[in-house]
C-alpha cells in the first residue's frame, strides 16, 4: 500500500478503516478493467474499472496468508461476477483471465473465480 498524506479542512472528520477502501477506489481513475474482455486482436476499448477483485495467496498447508492480490476491475466483469452462469479463470502468474460461460460446460463449477498458479499461456512463454 503506497503511503497517503491527507488533508483535511475539518479536523472533525474522523477516520475510519473505511477510507482506506474509498481511497483504493480513488486510486481507480482512468485505470482500465484488468480483465479480459475480448480477444487482443479486436481492439475494443476496456471499460475503466470501478472496483477491486481481491484474493488472499496463501501456502495451502500452513493456511498463512502471505499475500494478496487485488484486480482493478469494471462494472460489467462485476457483474459477471455475480452472475452465476460465468466463471472467471485467473492466472496470478501472468495475469491473464478467461471468462467461461457455465452452460457451455459439462464441468460442475462450485466456485465463481478459479485462481490458477500457471496456465497455458505461462507455459508458452517459457
Ligand atoms: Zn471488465
Ligand atoms: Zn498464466
């Protein structure tokens, strides 16, 4: 978290752990959608992101969490976060995602975000 020196006009204005939450989302202006939206050679505009996608990495047998991630991310891949017919595939490696539309699938999804430690796409670059 990078280091922030508010100012205030009013010393009343009290502080709370919810700022730090608003000031994230400040940080947010003209920062696109991290997310895929369409394939690269279509060229669309991202939308500019409203919100994070966080996600707490952590060693599986120690249950530690040791780091955490956060995604900007806009209002439509919000939406489909929420929507249960999508699935989102991300890879906290490359940073590459995948939008999978359930219906399509014969696979049983029991979560909406799929966190994947390498992908196809990780393993091509190397
Ligand atoms: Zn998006
Ligand atoms: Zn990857």
């Amino acid at each position: 978290m990078p280091n922030f020196n508010l100012k205030y006009n009013n010393d009343n204005i009290s502080i709370d752990a919810n700022i730090n939450q608003y000031i994230a989302k400040l940080e947010l202006l003209n920062e696109p959608c991290h997310l895929k939206h369409a394939p690269e050679y279509m060229n669309i505009k991202i939308p500019l992101a409203v919100d994070y996608l966080c996600q707490y990495l952590g060693f599986n047998k120690s249950h530690n969490t040791t780091e955490s991630i956060r995604i900007p991310i806009c209002k439509e891949c919000l939406k489909g976060l929420y929507d249960k017919n999508w699935v989102l595939v991300y890879c906290i490696t490359c940073n590459s995602s995948q939008w999978i539309w359930k219906p399509n699938t014969f696979i049983e999804f029991n979560t909406d975000v799929i966190w994947l430690d390498k992908c196809p796409k990780c393993k091509e670059e190397k």
